[in-house]
C-alpha cells in the first residue's frame, strides 16, 4: 500500500487537528501537511506534539487567497484532502456573516480548484469536505436528519455551508472530482475553543463565572464526540463512495440544559467550589432564529461502512472535563485579548455573581 500523503486544511483548529492526531497516533506510513490561516480558532499548540516529527509539515495559509493557495501548495505532494477550514460557530456569523462566506464558500472553491489541478495529473485519491447538519435546518420534537434530507439552512454559517456542499457535489458532477462529504452533529472534545457550549460551561465553572445558557435551555442537539467523528471521517477517506455524503452521529440527543447539568455535576466531584456549580446557571435571551432540534441518522455509514461509535457519552464527557482540567496553560492563553472582547459582547445581559 502506498504511503497516504494527507493535506489537512483547517488542522490547527480543533477537529482539524483531533484528525491530524487521530492519523498520526495509528499510522506510521503517513504524512500530513496541515494548512490554517491561525485564526483566533486556530491554535499552533494544538499541534505541538507532531512539530518535530518527520511525517508532520505545517503551512501557514489563507485558502480565501486564491494565488497564496497555488503558490504554497505547488511543491507539496498530495494524494488526500481533508478539508476542514471553516468559520463555524453561529454566533459570530450573526455578528459578521462576510467571513463565512469568504472561508466557508470562496475558500472551498479555491481548493476544489487546487484539487481539480491534482485530479488532472491524476495525483488525487480523494476530496473529503466536512460539513454540517445544520445544512438541513431544524426539526421538530421527531425524525431525524437522513443524507437526502432537503437543504433548508436558517443562519449566515449553516447557509455558507450548504454552499460549500453543494460546490463539492457540482465538482464531482462536472468534473468527476473524487468527493465525498460528511454532515455531523455537534461535537465536543479536547482543544474546542471556549466559545461553544461544552467548554464555555466546563472554563465558566472553573473561574467561577455565570453559565449562559439561551432560552429555557430546551433546544435539542446530537453530540459527537471528536474522537469518533474523526475515526469516522478517516473510514470514509478510506472506503466511501466518490459522489457521496455520510451523516456522522451517535444517536445522543440532549437538550441543552441537560448538558450543562452533567457539566456541573462532573465539576462538583473533580473541581469543588462550595455551592454546587449548576448555582451559576443564568438563562439568556434566545439568540436570532435558533435551531429548536438537530439529530442525525448515520444509518448509511453504519451499514455500508460499518462504522459504530467507540465511545459512550458519560465516557467521553468526563474525558473532555478531565482534559479542560489538565491543561489549564491552553485555555489560559485563549482566555485573553480577542475572546474577551467576543465574550463580553455577546453575554453584556449577564450579571457577575
């Protein structure tokens, strides 16, 4: 078997780089070139344990720059693309929808193009484009997300996601591109950026700060552990079909509040502060057009594929706290200058306690 010469983009962020670990702790016939603008996401220490190892090549790049994007990759040999890079939270497209559509619409264009060049020198095995289910919109209290579920974004993110979807299927359409996508749930895991629900609960915990949470705390959501999302992506580079989407779930639906619950209980026992943690809970007014309800059904690549997820919610939620609690350097860097600013701004109503 030929060596896998993997071009990850978005690698520093974090499910880009929990792949860049998950391909680099199970193989030793692989290299890996990692690419990231480094974004405030994007983050060089997440990456540290590979800096020095021969089968590890980083590249500072913008894909929104279409001549950085042919110029640094030119001499990089490839046979695999991971394309992960994407502006992705909610929020911040609500505040400033222009990057996402840069990033997430104009920057898949660049490297489908740069791997239409690879395609045509017959270099390339495979395009995975790594999306949403917020592409599909939102459900009521049943059903679930299936692959041929109708498009029906409702945010600037999950809009400029579906666009970068439907761009990877015209390319394989056109141009025969070998593409597959992927539409997972919400993920948590080590190095996610404290601006999402998981870690802003565990680091707000820590510091002894408010728990924001939007509503009455009743919107639903899947959630993936990173560890399994990124085993599963690497079956579908390995096995899927050319053309195709796999939805990538565990079947793990939980409301919001029930999340922030478990949190609290796991920070009461590995992290007591007095008064139990769920005291700091503060609901906060619903932000614009708030999805009520995700859920996938990874029928497909359970059956076809023969992926299952390795690991249990309890298991996992308690890995993901132990992490935030072992690596307090990482989320203290993080913690200053820009995601200040975003915090305050976005959580003004909550009142210190």
């Amino acid at each position: 078997m030929k060596q896998r010469k993997i071009l990850v983009t978005g690698g520093a962020g974090f499910i880009g780089s929990n792949f860049v670990h998950t391909i680099l702790e199970s193989s030793e016939d692989v290299s890996i070139t990692v690419v990231d603008k480094l974004t405030y996401a994007g983050n060089l220490k997440n990456l540290e344990k590979w800096k020095n190892d021969p089968r590890f090549n980083f590249i500072k790049l913008d894909i929104t720059d279409k001549t950085e994007v042919f110029s640094k990759l030119q001499n990089v040999s490839v046979t695999e693309i991971a394309h992960f890079a994407a502006e992705s939270h909610v929020d911040r497209s609500i505040l400033g929808p222009e990057e996402f559509i840069k990033t997430n619409v104009i920057g898949s264009f660049y490297m489908l193009e740069f791997a239409r060049t690879l395609h045509t020198k017959k270099e390339l095995k495979v395009f995975l484009h790594v999306s949403t289910d917020e592409v599909f919109g939102s459900l009521s209290a049943d059903g679930a997300f299936t692959e041929t579920t109708p498009y029906a974004p409702n945010s600037p993110y999950s809009a400029s996601k579906a666009g970068s979807d439907h761009l990877v299927r015209a390319y394989f359409h056109t141009y025969g591109l070998p593409v597959i996508t992927t539409n997972c749930s919400n993920n948590y895991g080590p190095f996610h950026f404290p601006e999402k629900l998981i870690p802003l609960m565990i680091l707000n915990c820590l510091q002894g700060k408010p728990l924001p949470v939007y509503g009455t705390g009743e919107n639903i959501r899947d959630w993936l552990f990173v560890k399994d999302h990124c085993l599963a992506i690497d079956l579908v580079m390995r096995n899927g079909k050319f053309g195709e989407t796999y939805n990538i779930g565990t079947r793990n639906e939980k409301n919001n509040l029930e999340i922030v619950h478990r949190i609290c209980e796991l920070m009461d026992k590995k992290n007591p502060s007095g008064a139990p943690h769920k005291n700091l809970i503060q609901f906060v007014k619903d932000r614009p057009g708030h999805d009520f309800r995700y859920a996938i059904d990874p029928a497909k690549i359970e059956t076809e594929l023969g992926w299952k997820p390795k690991y249990q919610f309890d298991e996992a939620i308690e890995q993901t706290v132990d992490w935030f609690l072992e690596n307090k350097p990482w989320w203290e860097e993080i913690l200053s200058g820009e995601y200040n600013k975003y915090y305050e701004s976005q959580y003004k109503e909550l009142n210190s306690k």
